[in-house]
C-alpha cells in the first residue's frame, strides 16, 4: 500500500512539472524588473512569464511583462558567462539553451571544460573503484589459502 | 518602398551692394538661388545581410521561412512569426530583421526600439547604426541621425550613402569643413552621383574654398554642359569672387537653359543694371513682371534700382508695361503705381504731370503715408506751401510717416522765416522722438531768433 502511495505521488509530480514554474507562483510581486532578472540568474527561460500570464490573468499589472524582460534581459547577461556554464558541467547538470546568441561561446566553452572534468573525475572514480574492486578480489582470493594454513 | 524625404539645404551667396535709398524705398542684397543639396533617400534598405552578424543554428529553418516570406512580400507574416518570440530570444540577425520590417511598414516607433534593443546586445552592428541613422533622418532628428552614421562609419561602413549622409548633416551642423572630408569619400566610392557632387560643391563654397569648388565645377560642367544648376553654381562662384561679369554669363546660361526662378532672374536683371547693360535688364524686368500676376513689392523693387541707375526713362518704360494690368491692382496697388508715375515725372521735370499722378494717387490710396510725404515736399519745390502744409499735416497722422512729416513741416515754416511754429513742430519732434536729440541745439539756435525777433518788436 505504502509502495502504491508512492509510485503515486512521484506520477502526480512529474506531470506537474511541465505545468508550473519550479516555484510557486505569486502574482503580486514587488518588483517584476527583479522577479525577469531572478528567474535569469537561476538559469530558466524567459518563458518562465507565461505562468504568471497564464496563472494571475488579469490579476497581472500591465507593465509586469516588460519590467520582466527587461529584468530578464539583465539577468541573462550576468548569468551567460564562462563560470556559470563551468559550473554546470562541473555539476553534470544539462546545458540550458537559455542564453542569448551573442553571449553563448562563453557560457558553452565554461559548459564544455566542467563537463570534461566531470567527466574525467568520473572515469578516475571509476578507475579507482574497479582498482579497489579487483584489490578486494585479490584479497579474498588470497584469504582462504591462509586460513587453510592456520 | 520609397520614402523621399527631401530635406532643403539653401545655400544663398550674397554680394555686398550699397543700400541707397531711392525716395523711401530700400534695395534688398543680390542673391542666387541654387538648388539644394538634397540627396537623402532614407528608406528600408533591404533585408539583412549576414556579414554583420549570424543567426543562432536553431534559428536557421525559421529563417528560411521568413526568407521566403520576405521574397513574397509578406511582411505582416514575417512580423507575426518574429512575434511568437520574446526579443530576447531571437539572435540580434532575426531582431535585426524585426526591426527591419517595422521599418518597412513605416511603424517608426516600434522599428526604434527594437534597433535600440539589438544596438544594447550588439552595439557595434554597422547595419544597425545605418539604418537607425535613416531612421532618424526621416524623423527629422537629425542630431541623433549624425550619431549614428558617425557610428555606422566608426564601425567599418564604407558605403558611399552613409558617408553622404553624414557629410550633409555635417554641412547643417557643424558648418562645412566637416563636411567636405565626408562628401569627399562618398563622391570616391560614387564618382558619377551627382548629390555628392553637389554636396561637396556646397561644402567647398560655404568654406570659401572657391578654387577647389571652381575646379570640381569646371569638371562638371564638361560633363553636363546643359544642367542649369551647375551654371547658377558657377555664377555664385563668381560673386563670391566679386566677378559680376562671369556671374552675369552663367547666370544667363543658366536662364538660357530654363532657369526661371523669382530670385536669379531679380539678379540678373539687377546685375545688368551694375553692368550698364540696361536693354537687357529692362528685358528681363519686363518679362518677370510679365511672367505672374503683379507683384507691387517686386515692381517696387525694380523701380528702385532703376532709380538707383538714374534710368528714369526705362522706369517709365516699366510702368508702361504695366499698364494693361492696372485695373486687376487693389486701389491700394494703383495708388502706388500712381505715386511711382508720379515720381518719375517729377525727377523727369514735368511738374504738371507728376502733380496729376500724385492727385491720382492719393485719390486711390488717401492714407499712402510716402505719397503724402513725396507731394508734400514736391508741392514745397512748386511753392505751393499751403498745400504742401497740409500734405504734411496729413502724413502726420500716419505713423510711419509721422516723424518725417513732423521734420518736414518744420522745414517748410523755416524755409518760410515762420521760427515759432517752427520752434512748435521741432518740439513737438523731440518729445514724440527723443532719439532726434541733435534738435536740441537747433532748437536753441531757432529760440534764439525768436526772442531776438520778439525784441525787435517790441
């Protein structure tokens, strides 16, 4: 039964997924300039306003959506850069297709050389753990031979 | 698309000429008119090319699509399609095209601020600032359009357009000198247009680099021997360099060739004139005054430099010519015929005539301020004083004629030995004019007489 509830709260949540922000949504921000500008620096699409569109309707103040972009457009230019892309291929995590044209080498090089290094880490891990593995193999094998001769 | 913005540039060359007065009337300076520099076409200039900048690889089917749009001249598709996308998204290629259609279709504003957006993400994009300078150029601002074509040339543009451009907004801003370099280059990338030609002969004149300017015009005119234009050029030129005589032969060739505007066939007629040429010039008069409906300030004009030259004969002549279309005239205009007619009589010695045409005169126009003037002080050389008294009272009651009336009164009651209404009316003209203050002594001199003659009387 436990399992069942389970497998149903992970259903339920993956298909909220593709409907929602990965916030909840508040329709009376403070500042919209800073809510485009947050949203930038998290890494997420400027589409990311269309929650608000969709879910305050008219609750919506007129000037939310330029205040965003123009938030947005800040936001992105601090966050399309070498470190931030680094630190996603540091971190494995999927490159984001948010940055803008003229700011995406930089973004995509710092990408390209995290994820190299992720990537050489693991196979290091790897190497070390199949070498520990193989140790430990060694060591079982050899194990018995000394208990027979105690 | 053709959006012809045609900007006027005037460029006037005056020569210096004595103002001499010709019984109250005032010779205005001899002027040539050209054409202007005008070769501003501002308009969309096509669609994006992609040496400036590229689109995003996911970009690249969209862009075939507009691409065909575009040769279909579906621009409310192209701009529908860019729309289903936030700026930010779209390479500055796509925005660029964006705000290259708004252009297109005239929506000025929104075309601005998307070029604004594109030059925040990418402000070196040549095309950008070239069409921004366009832009701006059709708004007339053409501070902002400098600054842009500046830019657009900073940033590597070598079109000849742009460097045009920025030489004639140079020419209208910061005067000719740096204009020329500009006009200079568009006319090396585009030998055979002839807006660079001309605006570069327009920046060379107002900088009185008249040799220069000869030299590029004598080429010209090899070229184009039948463009009235570069004649008139030529004859500015030559006034410039106080050369009437070839001022007088290009400006002919161009009249010869069909120039006919008011102002070059005024100096014409008027460099005839300074030249002794008088046939000519009475020609040209004639068929000016001829060519439209009467003008008085014109006819006015010529009169006066007829008087100027002491061509009294041909003034007269003039008003013959005249004549048919006097009863098409105001009574205002008639009564100022009348009073030139008069005029001219009076300096030809024929009294009973031009008292005749004053009569005339004033019977069409009672409240002609300078024909009261004028008959007054004519009356006074026939000794007619009562008469001319009270010609002068009337004129009196004219303002513009006020100050002289006064004056001339004055004069008449000295010249006739009465010094107290003399002394009267010169007080009366220092206290209306205080400006006269050269009366004072005058009027000393006049107070003097009077106690003596009082004196003497009693």
């Amino acid at each position: 039964m436990l399992k069942l509830t389970l497998i149903l709260i992970g259903i339920s949540s993956l298909l909220s997924c593709g409907s929602t922000p990965d916030t909840v949504v508040n329709c009376s921000v403070q500042s919209w300039h800073e809510q485009g500008k947050n949203t930038a620096l998290d890494g997420k699409s400027v589409r990311n306003f269309e929650h608000y569109v969709k879910h305050c309707g008219e609750r919506l103040p007129a000037e939310a959506k330029a205040e965003f972009i123009q938030g947005f457009s800040v936001g992105i230019t601090e966050y399309c850069t070498y470190e931030n892309g680094n630190k996603r291929g540091l971190n494995n995590l999927p490159i984001t297709n948010n940055c803008p044209l003229e700011a995406r080498a930089n973004f995509e090089e710092g990408y390209k050389n995290g994820d190299f290094v992720y990537r050489d880490n693991q196979r290091n891990i790897d190497r070390m753990s199949k070498r520990n593995e193989q140790e430990t193999m060694q060591e079982m094998r050899e194990k018995p031979v000394e208990e027979v001769k105690q | 698309m053709s959006i012809l913005n045609k900007t006027t540039l005037q460029l006037m060359l005056f020569v210096t000429i004595c103002i001499i007065h010709y019984q109250g009337h005032t010779a205005t300076p001899m002027q040539i008119e050209l054409a202007t520099p005008t070769f501003v076409l501002p308009q969309f200039t096509g669609p994006y090319r992609e040496r400036e900048a590229s689109v995003a690889p996911e970009e690249y089917e969209i862009a075939e699509r507009l691409r065909s749009l575009l040769e279909n001249n579906q621009r409310d598709e192209v701009l529908k399609e860019l729309n289903n996308f936030y700026d930010i998204e779209l390479s500055p290629a796509m925005l660029t095209l964006k705000a290259q259609v708004y252009f297109s279709l005239n929506m000025y504003d929104e075309a601005l601020t998307v070029y604004q957006a594109v030059l925040v993400r990418k402000p070196e994009l040549v095309r950008v600032h070239a069409d921004l300078g366009q832009l701006y150029l059709i708004r007339q601002d053409f501070t902002n359009a400098r600054k842009h074509f500046a830019k657009a040339i900073t940033f590597g543009s070598n079109s000849a357009l742009i460097h045009g451009q920025l030489g004639y907004l140079n020419l209208m801003q910061y005067g000719a000198f740096s204009a020329i370099s500009s006009y200079q280059q568009a006319m090396a990338l585009e030998p055979e247009n002839s807006q660079w030609q001309q605006g570069l002969l327009a920046a060379l004149t107002q900088a009185k680099m008249y040799p220069a300017a000869q030299a590029l015009l004598e080429e010209a005119l090899n070229k184009q021997p039948s463009d009235p234009q570069l004649w008139l050029n030529k004859a500015a030129l030559a006034l410039n360099v106080s050369d009437p005589q070839g001022a007088l032969a290009a400006l002919e060739m161009a009249i010869l060739l069909g120039e006919d505007s008011d102002k070059n066939l005024k100096t014409a007629a008027q460099l005839h004139l300074q030249l002794n040429s008088f046939a000519r010039a009475l020609q040209l008069i004639s068929q000016h005054i001829n060519r439209t409906q009467l003008d008085m300030v014109l006819l006015n004009e010529y009169l006066t430099w007829l008087g100027q030259t002491e061509m009294w004969t041909y003034a007269e002549q003039l008003l013959d010519n005249v004549a048919p279309k006097l009863s098409a005239m105001s009574t205002n205009d008639q009564g100022l015929y009348y009073s030139h007619r008069a005029r001219i009589q009076q300096v030809l010695q024929h009294p009973k005539e031009a008292e005749k045409f004053y009569g005339l005169a004033l019977d069409k126009n009672p409240a002609e301020g300078e024909t009261l003037l004028s008959y007054a002080d004519f009356s006074v050389t026939q000794k007619h004083y009562v008469r001319a008294e009270l010609l002068y009272v009337r004129a009196e009651g004219i303002r513009k004629t006020e100050k002289q009336a006064i004056l001339g009164r004055a004069q008449l009651y000295i010249n006739n030995k009465d010094f107290q209404s003399a002394l009267t009316q010169l007080k009366r003209a220092l206290n209306k004019f205080p400006e006269l203050y050269d009366l004072k002594d005058k009027i000393e001199t006049i107070e003097n007489i009077v106690r003596a003659q009082n004196q003497l009387s009693s």
